[in-house]
C-alpha cells in the first residue's frame, strides 16, 4: 500500500528591514527596461514538497528551509 503524499508550497522571503541585495539590484534594473513606479522589490524563494505528514513543514521550515533571525516564511498546502 503506498503513501499518499500531500504537495506544500513555502514561500521564504526576507524579514522587512534586512538587507536584500537581490530585490534591490532588480528594483534599480526595472526602471531601465522601462518599467517604471515600482518601490521596494523583495526576492525570495519557492521551495516545492511532497510530504507524507504535512504536520512536519513547520519544523522543516523552522530548522533548514529558512533562517528565522532573517528570514519569514509561509506555506501552504496545494494538492
């Protein structure tokens, strides 16, 4: 009898107020490709999982998916 495994979806991002090289070289490089009227760009990360026991995804994130002293994440269950 197989598992059923359930897929998550985790959403990392940077806490607001730390430093985030990446969204800001993308917020100054808009405005050159004519796009302009966009304030403060974010980058972060999309982490996909099938898990057999999504009771576990808090913990996961908690302790390797993100770095909770900078980072804030939120996920989801999808399918």
């Amino acid at each position: 009898m197989s598992e059923t495994l359930r897929r998550v979806r985790v959403l990392v991002r940077p806490k607001e107020g730390i430093l985030d090289p990446q969204g800001e070289a993308v917020r100054r490089a808009l405005p050159a490709l004519g796009f302009g009227g966009v304030g403060s760009v974010h980058v972060g990360r999309l982490i996909e999982l099938e898990v057999e026991d999504e009771s576990q995804v808090e913990d996961m994130c908690r302790r390797l998916l993100a770095n909770p002293t900078i980072e804030e994440y939120e996920w989801e269950v999808i399918g």
